[in-house]
C-alpha cells in the first residue's frame, strides 16, 4: 500500500549512542520533514527537506543530522543521543503543490536512558 | 512568522453534546490554516484546511471550522460529538503558497464521555 512509514516504531537506548530513525514514503512526494512532539509543545520541526540532497534547518535542529540521497527516504540520526531527545518522532511528507497538507506517518517513540 | 495558540489543553464532552475546540494564530502574511487529529499511538490526520475562498470549510468525521480573519481565528466545531472522537487535535498555520513550513499549536485532548 502507499503510504509513508517509519521504522522502529518503538525504540530504548543509552546516552551517547548513535540511534538512526528511518523514513520511507511512496508517493514521490518532494518535501519530507521530521517533527518531535513533546507534552507542551506539540510538534516542533527539527529539519526538512525540498527534494533529493537538499535539506534545511527547522525549529530544533541541534543534536540531530539527516540526509536525502534518495526520494522516497529521509533518516534520522541523532549522533550521541541525550536524555533530552526522549520524546515521539513523527516524519511527514508533502506534494510540491502549495495547497497540499502534509500526511504523517505513525511516529516512533524513542526513549533515551 | 506564525505563532498558534490553542486555548484549552483539554476539553471534557458528553456523547452527542456539541464541542469547539478553540484555536488563534498570529501571522504578518496571510496563510493557510489546517486542524489534524492525532488517535493514541498514531500519526496525524487531517481533518481539514482553509486556503482561500468561503470561510466555513468541512472536513472528515462531521467536523468544521470558520476562518475569521478578523479574530485570527480557525476554531473547530462538531454539532454531536461521538466516544469515537475522543483525540488530541492540532492546529496547524502555514504561509499561503508555502506550507513547507507548518507551525503547530500545543494541542488540544477532546476527551468524550457516555
């Protein structure tokens, strides 16, 4: 089916390890974002990304890298992950068009120890 | 740049009595706004969206909302609320012509009881 997916969904580490959250849509869609959504906040924008090789900073950049070599993908990757990255990461994705909305996948939720 | 304020964290309904799940924003340009719905351990859904054009616009699950622009409104509304809608519902506000940035209020929790 198309949609858009992540993997893990669920997922426990420890500080200071490296963790990659993986993003995969089928819809061909340019634009891809990644989003945490924390209790108090709901969702903030960590980076996107306008096409293939191109990606930006969003709201909460810092601590986390991505990458777009392909389309369909847009990983995650915190680098040495802190208790403060506990939290539920959401990719998204949309159509070049302007009047299109964003679709969500089903998150992951991620817990630092 | 946009801000979203959702006034009610969260809001206690009977079944089939009438909710509005209250949302402002703040904006120097005109947007494009959206409510989403997100169900426990799920994504987000859209609900529906205003781009331009009448005010009053529908969505999926018998919901609504109104634009105002003069109150920089977009409440959400629904005349006979279901247990089946109980979910943390967002706003969400974008730049008209660049909705590759969407700005998300805190959320609201519509919990419906029988």
């Amino acid at each position: 089916d198309a949609g858009i997916t992540q993997s893990p969904r669920y997922k426990i580490t420890e500080t200071g390890r490296q963790v990659t959250l993986m993003c995969h849509q089928t819809w061909s869609h340019s634009y891809m974002f990644w989003y945490r959504q924390d209790l108090g906040h709901g969702l903030r924008l960590i980076y996107y990304s306008a096409a293939a090789d191109i990606t930006d900073k969003g709201e909460v950049p810092d601590g986390y890298v991505v990458s777009r070599s392909k389309t369909e993908n847009f990983p995650l990757t915190l680098e040495s992950a802190t208790r403060s990255q506990t939290s539920v990461y959401f990719c998204a994705s949309k159509g070049v068009d302007s009047n299109q909305p964003q679709h969500f996948g089903d998150g992951t939720r991620l817990s630092i120890l | 740049a946009q801000s979203v304020t959702q006034l009610d964290s969260q809001v206690p309904v009977f079944e089939e009595a009438p909710v509005e799940l209250r949302c402002n924003y703040s904006s120097s340009v005109s947007v494009y706004l959206f409510w989403y719905v997100q169900y426990p351990n799920q994504g987000l859904q859209l609900l529906l969206k205003y781009l331009s054009g009448s005010t009053l616009v529908k969505g999926i699950n018998g919901f609504e909302a109104e634009f105002n622009k003069s109150q920089t409104s977009f409440h959400l509304r629904k005349p006979s609320v279901h247990i089946s809608d109980t979910a943390e519902y967002f706003c969400a506000v974008s730049e008209s012509y660049n909705t590759d940035k969407l700005i998300f209020g805190t959320g609201t929790r519509l919990q419906v009881f029988p």
